[in-house]
C-alpha cells in the first residue's frame, strides 16, 4: 500500500470512526487497570471523541454496518467504564 493510500484511508470518516472506538476501547481498558482518576478521564475524552466520529460518519455510502458495529462497541466500553468510576453519593 503506498501512502498515498493509506492518507485516503486515514481521511476516510468511517475508518477515522474506527480508529476512534478502537482507541476509546483501549482508553477504558487501560482505566480498567488502573482506575486512577487521571485515566477514568482520559477513557471519557476518547469515549467522548469516539462517540462525535461516529456521528460524522453515520450518513456515508457504507456506513450503516460498521457504524452499527462500532456503536455497540462503543455502547459496550461505556459500561464497562461506568463500572470502574467511583461512586459519587
């Protein structure tokens, strides 16, 4: 693949909304292991960045599918870090 490849890819909004759950994904992961207020935060920002790429995405020709899949994720590692923030009574 040459570059100039790869820089469509990358400009593509579907595959940017990939990366962006994929990096939110790992964002709460690493929040999971180490439930520090510091990396709880940076999980929201990147659940947060994930969660706009998505709906700039939703609406281009083949979207529907990985949009819906990447949603789910999404939806999935939200929980997940809910779970790991710390009760606030």
């Amino acid at each position: 693949m040459s570059r100039y490849d790869s820089s469509l890819q990358s400009q593509n909004p579907i595959s940017q909304a990939q990366n962006s759950v994929e990096k939110a994904h790992h964002a709460v992961t690493q929040a999971q292991s180490h439930p520090t207020a510091q990396m709880i935060e940076q999980a929201e920002t990147a659940v947060d960045k994930a969660q706009r790429s998505i709906v700039q995405a939703v609406g281009h020709e083949h979207a529907e599918q990985p949009m819906q899949l990447a949603q789910e994720s999404l939806a999935e590692d939200q929980a997940a870090l809910q779970s790991v923030k710390p009760s606030q009574s």
